[in-house]
C-alpha cells in the first residue's frame, strides 16, 4: 500500500482572516468551494454538514491546508489546544527568515508563545498562536549549508 499525506485540515473561526495570515506568510490559495449534501454528511460524520472552505498550498508544492469555516451545524468554541495536550497539536513550517515570519505573524496579531528558542546550532524555532487559537510553530535552520 503507498501512503501519502494529503494535507492538513483545520476549522476556523474566521476563514478570511486564517486565509490572509497564511498567505502573508507565503502560502498560496489553490482552491474555494462552499460544501454540503449528503456527500460531506458521509464523509464528514455530521448531518447538514455546510462549511466554506478554502485549500493553501507551501511554495514547494509538498504541504498542503485545508481551512474550513462551519456555516452549520453552529461551530463549537474550545480553549486553544495548549502544547502539552492529547490531540491535534500544531502545524510546523520551515522559513529561511524567523523575524521576517514572526513581523508578519505579528501584523495579524499572532505572537509566540513565550519567545524564540534555539535547539543547539540546528535551529531557531518557536510556537505562535496564530487565527482560531491555531498552534503554528516556525523554524529557522541555522546552517542550511551544512546539511543541504
């Protein structure tokens, strides 16, 4: 069997803004589609699934988002994941600038968590709570020379 992943799925509060802080960071939006039927009922396990949806791709073509916005049934509101809970924890991104990714996250309002660690001389790397509480972690490689 060949398994691959497809891409990552996350619903959002607000999916204009999730799509503009994503895009300012230098994904691509691929694909928009507003979805319902018996078809996303199936799939999804929820009855009078209804969500608008948008799909954003990194610029090498390899990872891939998939941002959803409930129009019904209502969205549920939770606590931000914190790091060190069960379940879906974060989605990690490599970025040959960290301050220029982290002024970008900040004009959207999206802060670390606590600052900007270094993990030995391999890489600067910190979490951020980005749109609808999302656990983005960015990291820089300090020597991409060295193991490119």
């Amino acid at each position: 069997m060949v398994i691959k992943l497809e891409n990552v799925g996350i619903a959002v509060r607000d999916l204009e803004a999730t799509i503009a802080f994503f895009t300012d960071l230098g994904l691509t939006v691929v694909g928009r589609d507003t979805v319902k039927g018996e078809w996303t009922d199936t799939a999804v396990g929820l009855d009078a699934n209804h969500a608008r949806i948008a799909m954003l791709q990194t610029p090498d073509g390899q990872g891939r988002l998939e941002l959803f916005e409930y129009i019904h049934p209502q969205a549920i509101e939770t606590s931000p994941t914190l790091p060190n809970e069960i379940g879906m924890h974060r989605v990690a991104f490599s970025v040959d600038d960290i301050d220029e990714a982290l002024a970008i996250a900040a004009k959207h309002g999206c802060l670390p968590l606590r600052g900007v660690a270094t993990y030995e001389d391999v890489y600067k790397l910190t979490y951020i709570r980005g749109p609808s509480g999302i656990i983005v972690m960015l990291a820089e490689e300090l020597n991409p020379s060295i193991s490119g």
